[in-house]
C-alpha cells in the first residue's frame, strides 16, 4: 500500500532561522570513545562512548548510531566500566548501578543499584569494575570490599562480600578472567580510609573448594589506588598500578603472584591505556617524563620497550587512546577522544587512520569565505576551503599562544602568553615574532585592525598595566600606562570613539593616553565583556549571569536565563545579532551552547545546536556565515537570514509528495515544476546525510534510506526551484 503525504507550497517567500551545520569534521565519529570491541560472534569492531561505532570491515567505514546511555562519558571517569558478552548483550557500571543492553548498546536497563552501605560515604555503594568469563558469570566490584556475582547472564547478581568498614579500609578496584574462568580481582588495603600513605596493592582469586579468597601483595614503593590485573596465560599476568602523585607502574608475575617484576617502560611517568596479549607484546600508552604523550611497545612482556611513532596530532588530547583491543595477536585497533580510531596489521608495530580525531581549537579566526586558522595552543590548523578540512603547520609545532586575530589572509597576528606574539603574513607563509617592549607577566589580550595593533597586559618589573600600540604592524610600538587598574588586564575592545580595557574588576576606556573608570565591581568578578556602543555594554560574571548596561556603566541589570549551570566565554556581534557562547551543564557533563539576541543583548534565546562536548571555545563570521567550533576539532557554520523559497501553486495537487510514512527502505518525492539538486536528511540534533537520488517517472525520484538510523528527520529538497522542506520518519 502507498501512502501520500501531499504538502502545498505557495509562491510566497518565508523566512526561517536557518540551522547550524557541522561542517568539520565530515565523519559522525567525533564524540569521546570509552571501549573498543570485537564482537565475539563475526569480525565486527565496535567503539563505544557517547555515541556507538560499528565497522564491518576492519576499520575501513564506520556506521555511527547514537544510544540512550544513562550518563555521559568523560576523560578519566571514575566508577565507571564497560563490557560486551556478545554482539548484542553487554553491562556497564557507573556509580552504584548495574546496566545491560540486548541490542548492542543502543538502550540500557538497569539490572541492579545499591545504597550506601555507610551514610558517611556515597561511594559505599560504587563499582569499578565488571567483567565476565562467558555469557552467564560475571563479577562486579567496587570499594568497601564490594564483590557481586552472577551467574544467568546478568539478570540476578548476588552479594559475595560487601560492608561498611573504615578502618581498615578495602578498595576492589578492576576484575578479570583467565582463559579457563579463573577470575582476579585487584585492589588495595589501608588502615583507615582517611590515609593517604601505607597502601597494601594485591591481586586475589578464590581457593578452588573453599570460600575464602588468596591475596598476593605487589611491593612498589607508592601508594596506588587503583590495580588493574591483564591475564596473558595460565598463571601469568600483568598488574597496572594507578592514580598515585608520584608515577605509574607496571608489574608483571609468571607463576601466579609468588613472584613481581616490575615492567614498567623507564621513559614513562603515567600510563593511562596498557593492552597485554599472550604473544608478549605489550602496549603502553600514557606520558613520558617530558609531559608528552607516548605510546611504548614490547615484544618480551616487557622486559624491554620501544617508543612507537602514532599518526595522531602532537597537540591531540591526552586520552587519543583510550582502550586497545586485538581480533588476533596481529590485527587490533585503539580508540580514543574525538572519535580517533587507528588500526594495525602488525601487532602495534606500525599504525594508521582509520577516523581521525582532532584536538579542541581553543581559537580561531575565518579571514574570508576560505581561508582560515585554528589553534590548540601549540602551532596552528589552517583552511582554504571554508572549514571543510584543517591541516596542521608542521614548521609551527614550536608555536605557543591563545589567540589570535587577523585583520585579512595577509595580515594577522598570534599572540596570548607572555611575549609570544608573532606577526602572520601571506595566508600564514611567513610568520615573524614581534618584538614588545615591555616584558608581559603572563596573559595578555591583544586586538588589530588595518595595520594597527592593540595590546594590553601586566609586566613583570616593574608590575604596573600598560596599553601598546602600533601603527605599522608591530615594527614600532608605544607604550602607555594605565593607572589605577590593579587586577590583570583580560580583554581589549574598541568602539568609534574609545578603547575598552576589562580586568575582573573593572572596566577603563580611553584613547590611548588617558583613562576613565566606566564601571568596577566589588562583588561578582567580570569574566568577559562586549562593547555594544558607548552607552551599551554587555558583561559576563563568575556568578553565572549576564548582566547589561544602557547608561556607559552607570548601572546595569540582569539579562536572560543565565544561572550556574550555564557558562558564557564570550561574545560576538554579527550585523545586529549577538551570540554569546561557552556551555550548559546537562547530567553532570558540558555541552557547548550558544544563545542569540536580537535586541542588543536585552533578551535571550538559546540556539538549536547539534551535539557538542565540553565547551563552543571560540566564534567569527564572515559576511552572512556564523562559525563556531567546540568539542574535537569540531566547527560549525550558521548562515544568516537563510530564505526558503516556495514554488507556484498550481492547484490543490500541487507541491512536493513523500511517501510512504513511515518509510523503510526507500522513500520517494515528486516535485511539480522543479529539478532536485540535492537531497538531505536532517535529524533533530542537527545530524545530516547526504544522499544520492534516481529519477524513475518524470518527476519521481527515489532515495535509499538504508544508512539513516530510523528516527524523525526533515527532508531538505535543494532544487532547481528553491529549497522544499518536510518533516518524514524512518522506522524499521
């Protein structure tokens, strides 16, 4: 049966806010990854976080899904772990609850949650760890000598030990199986939980025929609070010590517990993902003594290490690796932030880009329609495609600043730390560093226009608040001081008539030789400001609000919904809207938001923006397009006043049709009068795909929806005749 969705569109011309787009990067996999997988039934590889992974072709495509998690992962989460029994059935533990999935992670229930076993302490009732030896038994463990049993695939857990003790105090921090079922479990005792010293790190396994459980002590010279055991062999396993102040170590026994070796690599100070296999190799990924991250490797259990080069960007985010998982001893893959995925063929020896993850642009500055450049701190990201794709600067790895601002592609400048400030010239070619005359204590901010240069900051010897200004491009500077300012100098704006100075304190303006007071505060610290004209400026305070002044800073008043769980970094103004951007808490993790004015700040309304992690870092526009980028690596581009256009009425039968609804498979649309260009599937958090269309009748054409997760999309028709928009549904 066919069903027809009949939508009548009028030569009439309607305006619509247009949506923000990600524009970079072009694959969906760009969230933080958790786990990595190999399905136990088939080849699948999975990789599992905030959104869910699956490539059927040992990394060459992944089909991104998102799921209904109960939380939100994050670098370096406690309490929390992930395993998979099978394709479809897997458990995770976050906090005090037990999770399982039945369909491959997409939705989860909760299987068992506990309460505190002492009301001091909330983390009575956590885990940390859970695994199983097959479909059937698993363990979970916890603090305060929490072990949980079950033996019917998850759906019963029973209480193996479990109390409310402090003194001493006993932590089981990670579990795992041998070949055979044997299980480990790591943990670690103290003589009181408010000890920070004295730690006893062991390994235990239950006594075949009793009840009790055999403990092995690891002696190391620190205190860790976390023990990981990897088992490679009958009685032969891996320990991985963790979250001490000091260092990171790893030792290894052969005869199960009587006797350590310590393994750990002598380059590294943390290890943050360790992966044994039963061949002997060994990965290592973590930090060297250098604060670089690292990835060593072993071929004799780690007796002897190799630093291993990895195809991942220097300035990616410490946890680029997060899981490593093999299919045999010589094929495996490594996940990490950002959706980074990298693959090997030879045991870990060389690795490539399977989905490239990209660190945060903390800055960046589109110049034109193509050129543009980011920054994480050290070097910069370049486009010449209107941030389609970034490349890094190799020459510009010894880089280091925090902003950056351009007056066109030929000129600009990188600067924000001290004395780092660096002219740019030729779409970035040739890069000079400018010499100030003054030497900066720490953070300055810095702004240009034309061939002017501004920049404000407080110097070391003597320490006073100085404005600098250049009129040839940094060759020669003056200096003028600013009296009467005492905290640090955090932002530098211009207006017609003046120049704007903010510190935490208060806010100055001048023309360069001398200074007015606009406005001090006394009770809530300034965090970030936007001169609208003279009278009108817009402030940002650590309270949490956005505050607005119509008198030059005479008084100002609270504007919009801003509270504690919203952060505002900045500001920006595009022909007469205003954004502000920076984060909302959401489930006790950060989400980059933006929220839009169109009256001069007086009234708010947050954007629909698709998903992003952490934090929007930084915003431009060019001419009629709004940039923003957050997360990994991620931008995005909004274009303003988007106009959508409808086509002749030619009768109560006229428009566009799609059907069926609820389509499967295939959908179909017929245009009346008009020839599609191209066709796109929205979904509601902004997600788009592409897809390809063939013409069967006339004016039929059919779309193949086989890679569009089911779900309520708008299909946008961008055709010979204008742009047509309706809502449909997959559902399978």
């Amino acid at each position: 049966m066919k069903f027809k969705l009949v939508v009548v569109l009028f030569f009439t011309v309607t305006f619509a806010h247009a949506q923000w787009e990600r524009v970079h990067p072009l694959s969906d996999l760009n969230r933080f990854i958790h786990h990595a997988q190999i399905q136990r039934t088939g080849n699948r590889w999975m990789a599992f976080g905030n959104d869910v992974a699956i490539s059927d072709d040992k990394g060459g495509h992944w089909n991104v899904s998102t799921h209904d998690l109960p939380f939100v992962f994050k670098p370096d989460m406690k309490y929390t772990d992930v395993t998979f029994v099978s394709d479809d059935v897997g458990f995770i533990v976050f906090q005090s609850s037990i999770f399982k999935t039945t369909d491959g992670g997409h939705s989860w229930n909760t299987v068992l949650t506990l309460q505190p076993s002492n009301d001091k302490y909330l983390y009575s009732a956590y885990f940390h760890a859970i695994a199983f030896a097959n479909e059937s038994e698993g363990y979970a463990v916890g603090d305060f000598e929490k072990i949980f049993h079950t033996q019917d695939g998850g759906e019963h857990w029973e209480e193996i030990s479990w109390s409310g003790v402090t003194s001493p105090f006993i932590a089981y921090t990670d579990v795992a199986f041998d070949e055979n079922g044997h299980v480990y479990v790591g943990g670690y005792e103290v003589s009181d939980i408010l000890m920070n010293f004295g730690f006893e790190e062991f390994v235990m396994s239950p006594v075949a025929g009793e009840s009790r459980w055999e403990r092995s002590f690891i002696t190391t010279g620190f205190d860790f609070r976390v023990v990981t055991p990897q088992v490679v062999g009958e009685h032969k396993y891996f320990v991985h010590l963790a979250r001490t102040q000091a260092t990171e170590q790893i030792f290894f026994t052969e005869d199960d517990g009587q006797h350590w070796d310590e393994r750990t690599p002598t380059e590294m100070r943390l290890v943050r993902t360790l992966e044994c296999l039963s061949s002997g190799v060994v990965l290592a990924w973590g930090e060297d003594h250098q604060y670089q991250s690292a990835l060593f490797r072993s071929d004799d259990l780690g007796e002897t290490w190799t630093r291993i080069a990895l195809p991942i960007f220097s300035q990616q985010d410490d946890f680029a690796i997060t899981d490593i998982v093999f299919e045999t001893q010589q094929v495996g893959f490594a996940v990490g932030a950002g959706g980074s995925v990298l693959t090997t063929t030879d045991a870990g020896q060389t690795w490539q880009v399977s989905n490239a993850g990209y660190p945060a642009f903390f800055s960046f500055d589109v110049v034109d329609a193509k050129v543009g450049f980011a920054s994480s701190g050290v070097g910069f990201f370049e486009t010449n495609n209107g941030g389609a794709s970034w490349s890094f600067a190799p020459a510009s790895d010894s880089l280091t600043f925090l902003d950056m601002a351009f007056a066109s592609a030929d000129q600009g400048m990188f600067f924000g730390w001290r004395n780092s400030y660096y002219g740019v010239r030729q779409k970035a070619a040739v890069i000079e560093r400018l010499t100030l005359p003054v030497n900066f204590l720490s953070l300055s901010a810095a702004m240009q226009k034309g061939d002017s240069m501004f920049v404000v900051g407080m110097t070391r010897s003597p320490m006073k608040n100085v404005f600098l200004r250049s009129g040839d491009l940094g060759e020669s500077w003056e200096t003028i001081d600013i009296p009467n300012l005492s905290s640090m100098p955090t932002q530098i704006e211009r207006s017609e008539k003046y120049i704007y100075v903010s510190t935490s304190s208060g806010i100055r303006r001048g023309k360069g030789v001398s200074w007015n007071v606009v406005s001090d505060f006394s009770q809530d610290a300034l965090e970030s400001m936007m001169v609208i004209d003279d009278d009108t400026i817009l402030g940002y305070f650590s309270s949490g609000v956005v505050k607005r002044t119509v008198d030059g800073g005479k008084t100002w008043s609270l504007v919009g919904n801003f509270s504690s769980v919203t952060s505002v970094k900045d500001f920006i103004k595009v022909k007469d809207i205003i954004f502000a951007y920076g984060w909302e808490i959401l489930n006790s993790a950060s989400f980059g938001a933006i929220w839009r004015s169109n009256d001069n700040g007086a009234t708010w309304k947050k954007e629909v923006f698709p998903i992003c992690d952490n934090v929007i870092n930084d915003m431009d526009a060019v001419d009629d397009v709004v940039y923003a980028t957050g997360g990994y690596g991620l931008v995005f581009a909004l274009t303003l006043d988007e106009t959508v256009t409808g086509v002749e009425s030619y009768g109560a039968q006229s428009g566009i049709e799609i059907y069926p609804v609820p389509g499967d498979k295939y959908l179909f649309f017929e245009l009346d009068g008009a020839e599609p260009i191209t066709c796109t599937m929205i979904d509601v958090s902004g997600r788009r795909w592409t897809l390809p269309f063939n013409c069967e009748l006339n004016a039929r054409w059919r779309i193949d929806v086989t890679t569009v997760p089911p779900g309520v999309y708008t299909m946008m028709i961008n055709s010979s005749r204008g742009y047509f928009r309706k809502r449909t549904v997959i559902a399978r």
